[in-house]
C-alpha cells in the first residue's frame, strides 16, 4: 500500500521482489514507470483506488484508465493493459474490449496458457509483450492488428498456434502459422507446434524477423 502522498512510481522501483503478492495504487499516483514489476514472481492482484482518474484494476488486472461521455455522464474504462500480474491464479485472460493498446511487457512471465485479444482493437504488439510466458499455448489475434515487433513471443516454448479474426485485414493463419493477409510472408511459427516437418505455402516470398 503506497501513500496518498505519492504521485510517481519510477521506472524498475520494484525489480525482483519475488515475496511481494498485493499491490494497492492510491488515487493520487498519476504516472507508473516501465518494466516496474520485473521479476516479482510471487504478485497476484492490484487494486486501484477508485477515485482514480488513471489506473483501474479489474479482476486483479491493472489497466491504464481512460473516460468518455455518455447521456452526459462520464464513465470511465479500461483502455490499455499495464500489467497482468505473473502469480494470478487461472489459465485463461479474456481482454475487455475497450483496451486499444497493450503495455511493453505487460504480460511477461505470466502463468496464462490461453490469452484472447479477439475483442481488442489493439493494433500492434512491443517486443518483450509475452516475454517468458513458458506456459503459452493459443493466442488469438483481433482484426486490428496489424504489426508484431520481433521478440513479442520470447520464450513462450509451449505456443502450438495462433488465431486471427476471420475479418482481418491485415493478417491471416494458415495451421496454426501466423501470416501476413495474402500470405506473401510468415510472422511467426508457433514454437511448439506438433509436427516434425513443415512445407511453406507457394505464396510465401519473406519470412520476418
């Protein structure tokens, strides 16, 4: 539990606390740096204040807030993960639909074996976003996306396919295999897909990095 008198919590502040489970953000923090929770193994929930104008904890999870208007009233929403925390119980995160944006690293090292992003309109996904997520089977992509930066998925050695929505402009899966729209060029190849062998479609001209 910080104090009411904290507005900032700077970058790394809390790197390695493996024996820290709780955290409770004030409503007067109005700014939390990067990569803050690094390594705390042990965390489970967050709880924001809900007087704050900034941050919102659902379900354990914490999100950057966002407000818009409507029949005059302001309500408030989730609109961009900070960070799921690494020991919450559960295999499964179902995203809002609200969240347009998804923090650098917000899901590393996470216990999650199926994370659904198919209702987000997320556009594009940070190197490091599923960093060590060993337990990792399906991900499934919305129609938004159009861009996954290399390193997104490193260490996620139990990832067996991917999922894109059917609307996609901008993506498409072929057997698991992310791709490109007209397949000219594979994104990413699950790790752990079963299969000894794999014959690349004739439409393939690049592989990403």
């Amino acid at each position: 539990v910080f104090s009411e008198s904290v507005t900032e919590i700077g970058y790394g502040a809390f790197i390695g606390c493996t024996s820290l489970e709780n955290i409770v953000i004030p409503n007067t923090v109005k700014s939390i740096g990067k990569f803050l929770f690094d390594g705390c193994t042990s965390l489970k929930s967050f709880t924001a204040h809900p007087d704050s104008k900034r941050f919102i904890a659902i379900d354990g999870v914490l999100y950057y807030k966002s407000s818009k208007v409507v029949n005059e009233e302001t309500v408030y929403y989730p609109s961009s993960i900070y960070i799921y925390p690494m020991a919450k119980e559960g295999d499964d995160y179902v995203a809002p639909e609200t969240v347009d944006h998804l923090s650098p690293g917000c899901f590393t090292q996470t216990e999650l074996v199926n994370i659904d992003l198919s209702n987000t309109k997320i556009q594009s996904i940070s190197a490091g976003t599923f960093k060590g997520c060993s337990d990792l089977v399906t991900v499934d992509f919305p129609s938004t996306l159009t861009r996954i930066y290399p390193g997104a998925f490193e260490g996620c050695s139990s990832i067996s396919e991917f999922v894109v929505d059917e609307n996609s402009e901008y993506l498409s899966v072929g057997d698991g295999v992310l791709f490109n729209n007209d397949k000219t060029e594979i994104i990413r190849y699950p790790i752990a897909k079963v299969g000894s062998t794999y014959t690349l479609p004739s439409t393939v001209r690049s592989i990403a990095d």
